[in-house]
C-alpha cells in the first residue's frame, strides 16, 4: 500500500476512534462550566480551559463526533446526488448532457463558501441542516468529474460490445460503466469529507455552524480568537484537530489511484 495513504488512512482511523471513545477518553464533561476560565494547560486540564471554564481536551474529542457527522454526511449527500447525474450526462449525451453542464457550471460559478453561508442563514445551523446543504453545495464537483469519466468510458470497446449485445442503458450503466468509476468516486468522495469538514468550521467559525453548547471546532476557533494573547490553546487545539482530520482525508483522497 502507498505509504503516504497508509497515513492518511492511520490520521483517519485515529480521529475515528477518538471520537467513538470520547465519553471514555475526556477527562471532564465537555459542557460543564466552571470557574476555572481561561486557565493554562495543567495536569487537571491538558488544553487548558474555555472562558466558560470548559475543558477545551474534552470538547476538541467531542467536537470530532460533529465534524465527522457533518463531513461524512456531506460527501454522502453530495455523492448520492453527483453520481447519477454524472453519469446520466456523460452516458446519454445529448440534451441531457448539455443541461447538466449548464447546471453544473451555475453552481462551480459560485463560491461554495459564500453558497453555503447563504442557505445556513436562511434554513438555519443545524447539524442535518449543514450535511444536507454541504452537500448539496459540492454535488456539482462531483458530478462534473464522473460525467467527464463516464465521458470516456463509454467509447470504450466493451461498451460498444454491450450496445452491439442489446444491452439495455441501465444494465451497461451498472455493468460496465459504475465499476469503472468507483475508485475516482471513493478518491473524490474522500476528499469532499475534507473539504466538507473545513466549509463546516469555517461556517462555525462566522456564528453559522452547529448551535452551542454542542462542541464544534470551527465554534471553539472563534471563541479562542478574542483570547489568543490569554490562553492560545482555546484556538490552536481545536483549529489543530481540523488540520489534521481534513489532513487525513486529503491524504487518502489524493493517492487512491
């Protein structure tokens, strides 16, 4: 295996478990005040604390539960939408073809962020808000890279031998067609989870993410920013477990070959 993707694939795994076994690795309830405020990195708080008094560890393990929930449902909503219209538009060709493209270039015309931030403030912060409107903010990149691929792949000579068969659209479609694209579709699909994870804290990041008290990483970012001289750690753990999860997801994304 490609060692630059056995580590991505590790950086996943761990994010992963951590956020699994986070009711058993915090060491304090994640939404639990105190008076403790903006207090240092300390044996009874390895991070430090919020200016809630919160222990910033066990929110940054928690926090992982929502960003993995909204990243993975993202790209799953995007996939679920992109696959089938890529496909349908670079098999059939034609009109269909045309009016995806068309679509497809509307949305690619549209900064993602500035798509997203939009349709947050108008529906709402929510968790299944966020996965289904990241998702449906990324579908098109998806949908785009299957149609070219889909594109190619039905000039094939085992296309045309299926079309010569009487092999109807749907089974060559399923037959032929889908297997040749699902590792760019798992590739992609990766690397959506990455960029859905960074949208997600970014929208946080601007008061648009997921509601407090619920730990959110892009949220606990801009809480810490007003304290960085104080305790920069409030920032820097969480803003740290976003590099590295979305880290992670590139790295596999980018060497699925």
């Amino acid at each position: 295996m490609n060692s630059v993707r056995l580590v991505g694939i590790s950086v996943i795994f761990t994010v992963i478990a951590l956020a699994i076994f986070a009711s058993f690795l915090a060491t304090h309830d994640p939404n639990k005040s105190s008076i403790d405020f903006l207090q240092g990195a300390s044996t009874a708080h390895w991070f430090g604390t919020d200016d809630l008094g919160r222990d910033i560890y066990s929110r940054v393990l928690f926090g992982a539960r929502t960003s993995l929930s909204v990243g993975i449902g993202a790209a799953i909503v995007a996939t679920l939408l992109g696959v089938p219209i890529g496909i349908a538009a670079g098999y059939l060709g034609g009109k269909v073809d045309v009016l995806v493209v068309q679509v497809i270039d509307l949305f690619i015309a549209l900064p993602g962020l500035v798509l997203a931030l939009i349709i947050t403030a108008m529906v709402g912060p929510t968790l299944i808000n966020l996965m289904f409107i990241l998702g449906f903010v990324m579908w098109p990149t998806i949908a785009r890279l299957v149609r070219g691929q889909a594109l190619g792949i039905r000039e094939s000579v085992f296309v045309e031998a299926a079309k010569a068969l009487g092999g109807r659209s749907s089974w060559i479609i399923w037959a032929h067609i889908w297997p040749n694209l699902l590792r760019i579709v798992a590739a992609q699909f990766a690397i959506t989870v990455s960029f859905a994870i960074f949208t997600s804290a970014s929208l946080s990041f601007l008061g648009l993410g997921v509601p407090p008290p619920a730990p959110d990483w892009g949220g606990m970012v801009r809480t810490g920013f007003d304290f960085l001289s104080i305790t920069p750690l409030v920032s820097l753990a969480p803003g740290g477990a976003v590099a590295f999860t979305v880290f992670g997801f590139y790295l596999v994304g980018s060497t699925i070959e």
